[in-house]
C-alpha cells in the first residue's frame, strides 16, 4: 500500500482549498496548518510527513496549481495564491455529484457541485478513497467540459 500517496492527495487537496478560501488573496501556507503540529527528528531537522507535505506543495508549484514567491525555512510558502490553472480546475462543476429532484436554488447547486466544494466535504469527513478520487479529478486535464456547470 502506497501510503504516502494517500497523504500527498490529502495534502495536495488541503493546501489549495486553503489558497481557495483565502483567493484572490496572498498568504503564508504554512504545513504546520495542513497536518498539525509534527516534532523535528534528533537533528532539528523536520520529520519525514512534515518534508512529505511540503514538497506536496512545492510539486503543485511546479505543476502551476499556485504560485508563492519564497519559503519560510521548511515551515510555509511565503505568499502563496492559487493560479490560474488551480482556481479554474477547483471550481469547475463535478458532474453526477448531487442528487436529482434535490430542490436547492440554482446557486447553491452550483457551488455545492465545485470539486471545491466535494474536496472539503470529503476531507472533513476522512473518506480517503474520495479524497484520492477528487484530488485526481482536479489533476487530470481533459475535464468533460461539457459537464462543468460553472
């Protein structure tokens, strides 16, 4: 079982939709944030999931999900914000994800149907599978666009 891809989902997913809520605003993304407070190993230096997820989010720089201008030690990007590419694929419409004859106004049914939205309900309920599922759907390029409703 390939754990660590597990937690990079998690990570992944976690720091944009960070950078989501605070868009279009720069903010310091810090790793301490995403996956709590982790003890440096005997050297001071920092634990093997700490450098895990921050190169989650260095990879997703380099990937064009967002943009920072520095790092702060091996704690936080420093002035980090989604890019274009990122906000575009975290708010794009999910298709088949709500309930037909579900009454909500069109509004609401839009944004509950963002991979935005679907990736902080699944990680707020720990469903690992889904949260591997959604983070790979935000990485994939060629999205039906005939379904995104945004």
């Amino acid at each position: 079982m390939d754990l660590q891809i597990d937690d990079f989902y998690k990570d992944a997913a976690s720091g944009l939709l960070m950078l989501y809520q605070a868009f279009p605003r720069k903010m310091a993304l810090y790793v301490e944030d995403l996956i709590g407070r982790e003890e440096p190993d005997e050297f001071g230096l920092p634990s093997k999931r700490h450098q895990a997820c921050l190169g989650a989010l260095l990879w997703l720089a380099e990937e064009g999900y967002l943009r920072f201008e520095s790092t702060i030690a091996y704690d936080a990007l420093d002035q980090a914000v989604l890019s274009e590419k990122g906000f575009l694929r975290l708010s794009r419409g999910v298709p088949h994800v709500l309930p037909d004859g579900e009454p909500l106004p069109p509004s609401v049914r839009r944004v509950h149907a963002t991979l935005a939205f679907q990736l902080r309900e699944a990680l707020a309920r720990q469903h690992g599978e889904r949260i591997a599922r959604l983070t790979r759907l935000l990485f994939e390029s060629q999205a039906a666009q005939a379904n995104d409703i945004v």
